[in-house]
C-alpha cells in the first residue's frame, strides 16, 4: 500500500479527518488496517518496506548549520528565565555572556530586564530596556516590553492617587505605535495603547478603536 500514501497525506492536508482520509485513500476502513497492522506485527505479512521522502513528493529539508554562540546563549538564557525561579541567576548569567559577545543583541536586553523586574532592580532594568530600544533591530519585542513596563509602573501611580502627565502618556503611546508599526498583529501592544487612554481619565475614539483592534484579533483577551 505503499503507493497510496501520498495520496493520504494530501487528503489529511487538506483539512479532512484521518478516519475519512484513510478509507478514502487505502480503500479499505481504519478498522481493516488495524487488523492488517496487528498481523505484520505477527509477521504474518512480509517486512515493511522503507519509504523515502523523495517518494512522497516532500521538500528535501534544508541543510543544518551551527547556531551562533551569542543567539545559543540568549536562547538558554530565554529558555531558563522561562522556567523555574531557582533558574533566574543562570539565567541572567547566560543574557549577560551573550551580550558581552553581542552587544547589538536587543532581544537579550529585553529578557534580561525582565528579569531585573522580577528581582525588583527597576534602575537596571529600565537601562536594559532603554539599550533594547535604542538598537532598533526590527524586533518589536524590546519596544513592547518596554512600554508595558513604564505603563505598569505609571498605572500603580495612578492607583494610589497619582496622575498621569500627558507627556508619560505621549510617550508610552508613541512606543505602543513603534512596535505595532513593526507587528500590527500584536493583540498586547493593543489593549497596552488603548490602556493609556483609560489613564488619561478622558473619552477617546482612539483608546475604543484599539481595545477594539485587540479583541478582533484576540476575542476572549
């Protein structure tokens, strides 16, 4: 039944359900197959045969090559800030070395300010954001994370009594609009713009049309 595999993976490609797929392509039901499988496992049939890739008309996969050390690291250091809180110092351990080979890197400053946050090292995180930002790699992220982080920090002011100026709110917007300029798809840096507007204590078309945007693109945030 070699020959009729392709013809079943094209039908599974095509949205349809494996029971389907198989009696359509192997013209027999699943239940069939089942008893044939359970009699090679017998050895009642002769061996399975091998099947090349080549054979089922799939892309040769593409060639490996090594990862750089710099990339390696950040993605150990991502990996673990990530995991478990006993992790953090290997962690930032990692972002750091990666850094210090790469210092154009943004995604790592972003990570490791993420991780300065959780320690409550505000200062360090900031100037970590900041680097992120400044190198404008093209990566959304550092933008993002850090106009989250100064719109966290200005809403816990604005709870317990403070206020938000209109150039803290210009300037948290402007980044929520830098990075969905580079990912309009992003449904957080949405709810983050129309989320300013909240603060600003005043009604805005502006602050309705984005929280709107977000929920088109994630209905149940």
């Amino acid at each position: 039944r070699r020959g009729r595999l392709p013809r079943y993976l094209d039908l599974l490609g095509e949205g349809g359900s494996v029971e389907s797929c198989l009696a359509a392509a192997f013209g027999t039901p699943p239940v069939e197959l089942e008893r044939e499988l359970q009699a090679a496992m017998r050895g009642k049939l002769p061996p399975a045969l091998s099947v090349t890739s080549g054979e089922l008309g799939m892309p040769t996969a593409p060639g490996l090559s090594p990862v750089p050390r710099d990339e390696l690291l950040f993605l150990l250091g991502n990996l673990l800030a990530h995991a478990r809180a006993a992790n953090t110092a290997d962690a930032e351990a990692f972002l750091t070395e990666a850094i210090s080979i790469n210092p154009s890197l943004a995604p790592a400053y972003t990570m490791r300010a993420i991780i300065q946050t959780r320690l409550g090292l505000d200062d360090a995180a900031t100037a970590d954001l900041e680097k992120g930002v400044s190198l404008d790699s093209g990566d959304p992220r550092p933008t993002l994370t850090y106009a989250d982080f100064l719109g966290e920090r200005l809403t816990d002011r604005v709870r317990r009594g403070g206020k938000a100026s209109a150039e803290e709110l210009a300037r948290i917007r402007g980044l929520y609009r830098r990075s969905l300029a580079l990912d309009p798809q992003r449904s957080r840096a949405w709810a983050g713009l129309g989320f300013t507007y909240l603060l600003a204590e005043t009604e805005s078309a502006d602050g309705i049309a984005a929280l709107e945007r977000c929920l088109e693109l994630e209905p149940a945030h």
